[in-house]
C-alpha cells in the first residue's frame, strides 16, 4: 500500500510547525514555498529598518528541514502554488505541473490590503516579504538622500517627513524605530539636512494604538512613543494616498470611528515622499481558490472559515491553518462558552500546525478529529530602545503587564529564543548588543541605486554651484 | 576668497581615498555616488554565493566618512553622474542639477565588458555591484530547486551544470566555492537530485588559470582546482551564450589563443542554465563622457589613458584614477626603465586615490605634480576551502611564493585585515569560523520568488503524482 499524500502549502510559522509534527509520520509530504526560506515575521521591520540583514531574520527551508529529509518522508519544492482543484485532489503549480495528495494543509499566510484603494500600494509598500523589506529600507534610506540633494527647503520637507499607517504592533515598531535612526544614528552623517527635524507620524483610524492590548497598555505604548517623538494621530481616516503624500479626515471630537453620523470632519494633507502601510492584511489569493473548489465561505478579510477541526467544511481532507485561516478556539469538553476567535500571530499559526498535524494522523487511523483549543501565552510588542508593552496570560496567577525597559528586555529575549537556528539567534544577539551600544544600524546598505523620481520641484532647475549649495538651509 | 571645490566622482577604492587624503585640506569637497556605500569588491563573491551578507562586504558611505563630514570640508550626495562638461567645470547629474567644480576626480570604476556582444548579458550575469551579486545568488540557488522541480533526466542536467566564463580572480573563486556549495552544503537536502552530481565548468580562454600571476601558481591553482573537482577548459573561445548553454571553440591543440592561423577548429556546446560572466571589463560609461568633452583619448577596454601624474591631457584640474584609469607606474627619479601600466587592482586604485588628492594639493599651492609611482606588494587569490595562491613582492628579499593552506589563511586574514570597519571584520570572522566549521553558508536567503522561466521540456508536461514524481531519476 503506498503511504498518504500530505501537500502542505506555505512554509511560514503554521506550515513549518505542521510538517515538523509529521516529521515521524508514514506519509509522503510535499512541501511548497514560493520562496527558499522561512521568514520570522515578527522581526522582519528590523530588515525595512536596517537593523538586522536579511538572512539574520531567516532560515533557508531546506536546511532547517535536513534531518526530516533524511528521514525520507519529505520533498520540499519551491513553487507557486496556481490553483487547487478539490475535486481531483490536485494542486496546480506555476509551471502547469500538478501535485496530487490525499490530504492538504494550506498555510499560505497573508499579504496587504488596502480596502479596495489598490492603487495607493505603489506609494505605500506594506511589509510581509524580504523583498517589501528591501523596498522600504531603500525608500527610507533614500529619503534622507533625496533630501540632501534638495535644492530648495520647500522640496526638502515632504522627504522629511515619514508617515506609517495602522498603529498594530508593525506599524508601532516602524515608527519608533523610523524615529531613531533620524533621531541616533544618522545626525552629524549630512552636511544640509538636519536629520532630527524628520517628522515620523503615525496615522491610526480607531482611538488608540496597539488595539490588540488592553487600553492601560495602549496608554504606555502611547506615552512611549510620545517620549520618542512619534506625532501619533489616532482618530484619523485615509482617503487617499499618492507620490506626494496622505489624505485623512478627522471628526470634531478627534476619534474617526466611534462618533454619531452627521459631526462635522476635516480633511487633512501630510505632503511626505515615504508612506508605509500597515494597516490592513488580507488573506492570501489561495483563499478565494480554495473557497470556488471546494465551496468554503471567506471572511471580509478574505480568509477561510474553518471547521472547529480546521478542516473545510464538506472537505475534511483539506485544512487551512495560520493567517488565512478565520479559525476559533474551543475549549476541550463542553459547555465552555463561546468560542474566540484565534488572533492572526505566530503562536497561534503554530499551534493551528500542529493541530491540523495531529487531526490529519487522526484521520488517517480513522479516529474522530479533535476542535482546535488555541492557548493564548499572552501578547507583546515593542515601540523602539528600552520601550515595549507586555501582556503575559500566566496559568493560575492570570494576566501580568508591564511597560517600559523591562518590557524591552523581555521582548528581545523572547524574539531571539523563538529565532530559528542557533546561528541566527548568536548573530541578533551581536547585531544588537552593538547596535545598542553604538546606536549604528548593521544593514544600511540598499543595493540598488533608486531609480530617481524626479519632483516637480527639481525639473529644470536652477544651475547652482557646489558652493551656493552648501548652505544649509534645513537650519540645524 | 572662497575654498577651492573639488569634484569626485565614485566611492570605491580610489575615490575613498582620495577623499580620506583631503581630510584636512581647506577645500570644499563633493562626494558623488551612484549607491549608499561603499564595496568591498573582493569579496563580493561571497554575497552571490551566500557565504556573506551584503552589509557584511559593504559599508555606509555616510558613517564611513562621518568623522571627516564633522570638520566641514565634505558633502556627500547620492546621484548619478550623467554629464561632464570640461569647459564650464560642471556635471550634470541624474535629475539635471549641475555641480561646478574646480578640481575633478573621477573613480567612476569598471563596468562588464561582453567583447561587443551585449545579448549576452541577459544570460551570463556579471559580478560589480550588489544587486548583481543578489541575482547571481538567485540564480545558483535557484538552479539546484528548479532542479528539483524536474520531471525528466533530460530538464535537470542542465540546471545542474554551471559554467564560470574567465579564470580570473573572481572565475576562479566563482568556480570554486560553487563547487563547494554542491559538494559540501548542499547534500542530503534535496530529495530527488544529488547536489554532487552538480558539474562546474570554467571556461578559459587563454592556455592557464590566474594569467596575472606567474605560470607556477597558475599550475598550482589549477591543481587546486582539479582537486575541488571543478571542470576547467583552457582554451577555449566563447562563441555565443544563450538560455540554453553557451558554445565555444577549440583549436586542435587545445589552446584557442596561441596557434598559428588555418588550425583545424572545433565547436563545442554546453547545455548549461546557470553562466556566470567574469571574463572581461570595460571602464565606466562615463569615460566615453570625458573623452568627449576632453578629448583625452580611451584604451580598448574604455579607459582613460592619463598623463604620468593621472590628470588628462590638456586639463590639468581633471584626474582620473583606479580602474576607468590606463595608468603608468614612473619610479622616481630618471632613467628608472619603461614606466609599467599599473593593475587594476585594489591596491593599484587606493595608491591612484592618494597621489591624485596630493598633486590636487599641489596644484592649489601652485607646485609642480608628481609623476605616479605603484608599489606593488604582490597578488593573491583564493580558489575554495584551504586554497589559494600568494605571490608577494617583499623589499629587499624579493618574492615570496606559496600556495595550499597558509596561502589560505594568509588569504583570510589579509582581506579581513582591508574590510572597512571593526563591525565588519568582526562578523565576517564570525561567519567564516562559522562556515569553517559546518560548512553552512550563511546567507542562503533568496529575497524574491524568481520568474519562472519555463523550459520546453515542461511545457505542457505530464501530469505527475507526487507518489510517481518522487522516484530519484537523478541517481544519488
């Protein structure tokens, strides 16, 4: 008898924990990736702000996965996955070759949204791959070149100014991070720019930041990032994006959402040449094939609403787990109340892996499969140096919060323990313990020259002399 | 009276230097580069071979040069030099400011030169610059997975055959580590192919390997090479490079240069998907600008011929330096010999960067120049893991010649010794001890999916179970 077919789909923080958990199963895995690595997400802003470099936040799928390998139930290829025809049990790959299987995890994650505005994607990269990464480093390196060859103060500003949109954990981290590089590590680097007069703001459309956390750690957050120098505007709902910056409307009272129809909103411009998005995340495009193969029903987000089992309804062969799965948690026996919604972070992704893993051995023995229970360890994030909020969920003694440096310390101990790869926790921790020292930044390299968007300002101007341009006039 | 303004144009070697060496002068100086940092070229076949990092070979030209940005003589602007204009004293740059200048220094560096046939280079990639050695990455890495992915024999050898055009330094270290990669970091990762089998041909075309070094370190490399197990073919003419292969000539005995003409020929084809170009260079672009303008006169290689003192005829205020400079080494004094043309090599351009800023000064001063004099301290390059050749040129005793091991090492330590930065030597140690050790490469990430380019033979392919497809058609 040949063994299972098992294809899982993605090899992030879900799809990795599921193939671990068959590392000693008797099936046949396939294992697809567009990419050759796994990302640890958590500190892929580090790579956009040139803190770490990108291999330091990565784990080269193949190698991570050698000993499986060797064990002989594995292939991992790196292909895009086209399409997924249910019926045949058979996944499309970009080439046009198919993959058959037997059973199908897909965790192929999620990208940006941009509430139906996709054309504000070419001014405001979001942050999800090391190639987003990339582009938002040379942009925000770039930033402060371009403002250093302005000619005149009116054209420098708007490269002065950063905004970032959606106050999540992201978004959060961009900014405070944003601020001190302009504030630490590139003053006394330029000649005419001063840079700590670059303005990072923080644009949020609900009341608070970190809206996952409860209010008195959104507060901290918020008084951190004040401290810090981010300009926070909570309350605040874009309308627009373009090359030349961001348009918001505020209502009367200052909060965007929470105030009756028919209150008077002002409409506000940041002029600024560097937006980041990280505001809205969606389910990947797998999604909406697996909902027109298999008849399975998406969330506004575009993710799959599963089964208590993570399975699909109609198709228990198929499970989706991590990110593009709108998953609940079901507290083991009955009667336990209402069941929560899994938050789209990585212990929930890798306990959903390790669950779908556990249900698809189930299946195959032909045992009932079990709800999914997702035990939530608590929430944590950090706002810049010495500054991060934590919200622990501690059995028995319940919820322990703090703020502030020892916050920081936890935050950075617990991102290089869940690291993969003892390399790469030994070179984050380097990378750190010097960048803490030094307030440099180990990867301010951008590899290619930006390709220069010329502003209007610039187009046919003056001739002027290295000499007369040497004045500063972005007064220090 | 104001201070003189002085003009350079590039960050490498030479250029660095050459603003290092007016660190104190009372002149007004402006940096012009096309990126952020600063290259170590040596080793940036480290970073298309994933054993380094980009950040790890390069460093912010900003924060390099930090210290003298404080005394105030320096402005560094990213931007691309697109014009020079001799008799204004002016360039032009990439969005059409002008910069005036009284004294010119231009570094601008070498390009890939494909001997007239520019289809080429979409097929064979070059190595200069970081995002050439992100794409060469990719596509090493990438050939292995698309290898992989093959359903036929027939698709996969030729994503399993690479090929390196020139035995130069860079061929030479190409080859090599690739080798390694295929033999050593590689195997028991993938399923279906066998990494060894993985065939590396260099293409020379002249009768040795390393020709700028003496014909008994050329053996000694080659030897080196035979052992790693690198396919070299002496001899052999490029005659076209596409998707496919490249093809080459032959002459009857084996050596392609330096037989008397009607010799029977023979072609040869390679089926090859991965061709990496280290065979020729040609001065910057911008050297074709100055002849222009100057009507200094270029080499075939595209650079400039200077005068004994590196300024081109005619204008004295101009000087050309490093590897878009034809230079002559003068000893000093007269009646010391033929002057030698001076090589294209880091320490050739460091030398060009400091007697350039020097005669700079003693123009200002209204001294006579100084005719260049290039001391060569000798040669080295390294072939793989524990080999290398060192030919050392040491006053008095002469030259010191060894290969194997110490060369190695002595290798190691002198380009860690030239790395910019404590940080920098520190993690490359770091990671070559590392490397050392286990034989990982460490920065095996592939920032982008590629582009699927679709070979004939999977066109179309037959639908393949993932039972059927898993039989190794590649024998181990």
């Amino acid at each position: 008898m040949t063994r299972p077919r098992v294809a899982i789909i993605g090899c992030g923080f879900g799809g990795l924990e599921a193939v671990k958990a068959l590392s000693h199963a008797d099936v046949e895995i396939t294992l697809l990736d567009r990419t050759n690595h796994h990302l640890f997400q958590p500190l892929l802003y580090q790579v956009a702000t040139a803190g770490l470099s990108a291999p330091a936040v990565s784990a080269p799928i193949r190698h991570t996965l050698r000993r499986q390998m060797k064990r002989g139930n594995l292939t991992i290829l790196q292909a895009e996955v086209t399409g997924i025809d249910a019926a045949r049990r058979e996944l499309r790959l970009d080439d046009d070759q198919r993959i058959g299987y037997d059973h199908l995890i897909v965790a192929a994650g999620a990208t940006h949204s941009y509430f139906g505005h996709d054309d504000w994607a070419a001014h405001a990269p979001g942050l999800k791959t090391l190639a987003d990464a990339f582009a938002i480093r040379a942009r925000v390196i770039g930033a402060f070149e371009r403002a250093e060859r302005c000619t005149e103060p009116a054209a420098c500003e708007p490269w002065l100014t950063f905004v970032v949109i959606g106050a999540g954990p992201t978004g959060v981290e961009m900014a405070g991070t944003m601020t001190e590089i302009a504030h630490h590590t590139l003053p006394q680097e330029f000649r005419r720019i001063d840079s700590t007069r670059a303005r990072v703001v923080l644009i949020e459309g609900s009341d608070r930041v970190l809206g996952a956390f409860v209010p008195q750690l959104s507060q901290r957050a918020r008084e951190q990032l004040d401290k810090l120098g981010v300009d926070v505007r909570t309350g605040c709902k874009v309308t627009g994006i373009d090359a030349d910056g961001v348009d918001y409307e505020t209502r009367a009272n200052g909060t965007g959402n929470e105030t009756p129809d028919g209150e008077a909103v002002s409409t506000h411009r940041l002029h600024s040449r560097t937006v980041i998005w990280a505001a809205g995340v969606a389910g990947s495009p797998l999604g909406k094939a697996l909902a027109q193969t298999t008849g399975a029903t998406l969330d506004r987000a575009g993710r799959v609403l599963v089964e208590p089992d993570l399975s699909v309804a109609g198709h228990p062969e198929i499970s989706v787990i991590g990110d593009l799965a709108s998953a609940k948690s079901y507290e083991h026996g009955q009667g336990q109340g209402e069941p929560k919604a899994v938050p789209g972070v990585s212990p929930g992704a890798k306990q959903m892996g390790r669950a779908a893993a556990a249900n698809l051995l189930r299946r195959i023995e032909g045992e009932a499969t079990q709800p999914f229970r997702y035990v939530d360890y608590g929430n944590l994030a950090t706002i810049g140096r010495k500054a991060a909020v934590v919200d622990l969920t501690v059995p028995v003694v319940g919820a322990i919060r703090f703020s502030g440096y020892f916050a920081w310390l936890f935050w950075l101990f617990a991102h290089i323990w869940f690291l993969i790869g003892f390399r790469n926790r030994l070179m984050v921790m380097l990378d750190w313990g010097w960048a803490y020292l030094t307030y440099e930044r180990a990867a301010r390299v951008v590899a290619e020259p930006p390709s220069v968007r010329t502003p209007d300002s610039l187009q046919g101007g003056p001739r002027v002399s290295t000499q007369s341009r040497n004045v500063p006039f972005c007064p220090k």
